[in-house]
C-alpha cells in the first residue's frame, strides 16, 4: 500500500492458464468481482505465470481516494 494505491496478489499452484475473458465463466465469478471493483477505483488487474513456473499470481491495483487514511 501507498499514499494513493492498494495492491493484492494470489497465487495458486494450478498450470490451467486463466484470463480476464475467462473470468466470467469461472465458478463463483470472483475473480470478475474484483476486476469490476479494480476499474471502479481506478485501478486494474493483472495475471502472472508463477515465478517458479507452475501456476499463476493475479494481482489486484486499487487507486485509493484522495485522503483515504
């Protein structure tokens, strides 16, 4: 966290690749949730392959509003 942004990250150790497309026909459209709020504030959404080469991390970028403690 900064003065203007939150950012979070998940990871998981699932190969299936996802994309943002995706995200609409995945169980429980999470992931859709969290994109939908991500461009409400400003900010985005971004997958990753793992580092360590098996899964992925999707990371999340809030803008925070101005005077937000």
């Amino acid at each position: 966290m900064t003065d203007h942004m939150l950012a979070a990250s998940v990871g998981d150790l699932d190969s299936r690749p996802l994309t943002l497309a995706d995200a609409g026909r995945t169980p429980g459209h999470g992931l859709r949730t969290v994109a939908d709020l991500a461009r409400t504030f400003g900010g985005d959404v971004r997958i990753d392959p793992a580092s360590g080469g098996r899964g992925k991390t999707v990371v999340v970028r809030f803008i925070l509003p101005e005077g937000t403690p």
